[in-house]
C-alpha cells in the first residue's frame, strides 16, 4: 500500500510540474545567436533572419540584446530579443512541424525595460489554410511575465509570431512549443503499474 501511495504521489507531481525535458519544437528558443555586434545591441529589419527566426514588424523595431546588456534582460543565458519602441511595432516568427489535431503548448518570456513602463505583446499562430489562434499578454516593467496558451494544430506546418503592440521596450526570451504530458495517462499508468507490483508480491 506504501507502494502505491508513493507512486501516486510522483504522478501526481508530474501532473502538477509538467513535462520534465519536453522538446522545444523551435530551433534557439533562447536566441542566443551568437552575432550581436561590440555594444550589446544589433539592430535588424523587417525580413531579416537569424538562425530560424525572422524579423517582422516596422523597421527600426527588433533587435538582438547580447552582452554587455544581455547579462541585466536575458533570462536565458546571455542573449534576448527586443521587440517595439514606443515609436515602432517590432516582432519575430518563426515555422515549425505540426502534426494535424495534435495538441501543442506554447510559451514566451516577456520584459519591459525600466522606465519604460509595462507594455502589450501578442503571441500568434498561424497556418497556411488561414487559422489564426491568437493571445495577449502584458508584461511587467523590470519583471519577467510568462504568457502561454495551447492550440491544435490544423496544418503539417505552424508558424509562431511574436510581436509588440504596445509602444513600449518589450524585450522577449525563453520561447519554446512542446507537446503536453498527457498528466492523466501517466497518472493511471502508474498507478495501475503500482497495482500490479503490488498483487505480485501478495
């Protein structure tokens, strides 16, 4: 019985904290593209791409944060992506594989630099047949905010967009789409597998 009751507990944990080391379907999540230029900041253009990422928006509103300034707004290690002024709307997307009807879990990291006030971003996905699954979020000045959402994928194909609509210094990292645990399958796989553990040595 002790058995059982600790195994339930660890689903139950694993219900609770989600996929430990789920796959990130995007490539460099945490934008660490490795060319910012001497200064700590590397302006880039609408169309412009780094890595698998490209650039969207106005121009004069994406650019790479590295080091020196990644060290004070990366919350993953040295580089970020600051998306919009309060002059220009500035974002990022990028396409990754889906499989039709399956369900994905998306999640961003979003900063508003100090003084700057908090400001509005808007994470999009979208596919070629022309499903747009849209979400909101605010983040906070000087705090990482956490926006996330889930959707079903309709298409082979999925892209990602990233963008600030609130005229003010967001500054985004941390960006990744996994496929969920199904926490209720491994909380009854587990559970039965303690079950039978438990009639063998009865």
């Amino acid at each position: 019985m002790k058995r059982l009751v600790i195994v339930l507990v660890v689903a139950l944990t694993l219900a609770v904290t989600g996929p430990a080391g789920a796959q990130n379907l995007l490539t460099d999540g945490s934008f660490e593209v490795g060319a910012v230029v001497a200064g700590g900041f590397q302006q880039l253009q609408p169309g412009d791409t780094f890595g698998a990422w490209t650039v969207v928006g106005e121009a004069n509103g994406t650019g790479i944060i590295g080091l020196p300034y990644g060290a004070l707004f990366a919350l993953e290690d040295v580089e970020a992506v600051h998306i919009g002024n309060s002059v220009f709307a500035g974002g990022v997307e990028q396409s990754f594989a889906t499989s039709i009807g399956a369900e994905y879990q998306v999640s961003v990291w979003g900063l508003n630099w100090p003084g700057m006030g908090a400001g509005t971003g808007t994470l999009r996905v979208y596919h070629a047949g022309g499903d747009n699954l849209n979400e909101e979020w605010t983040a906070a000045e000087d705090a990482w905010t956490e926006a996330s959402f889930s959707f079903v994928a309709s298409d082979t194909t999925s892209t990602l967009e990233i963008k600030n609509i609130g005229g003010s210094a967001l500054t985004i990292d941390a960006a990744s789409v996994i496929i969920p645990e199904p926490a209720t399958l491994c909380l009854l796989g587990l559970g039965g597998w303690g079950l039978m553990r438990r009639r063998q040595r009865s």
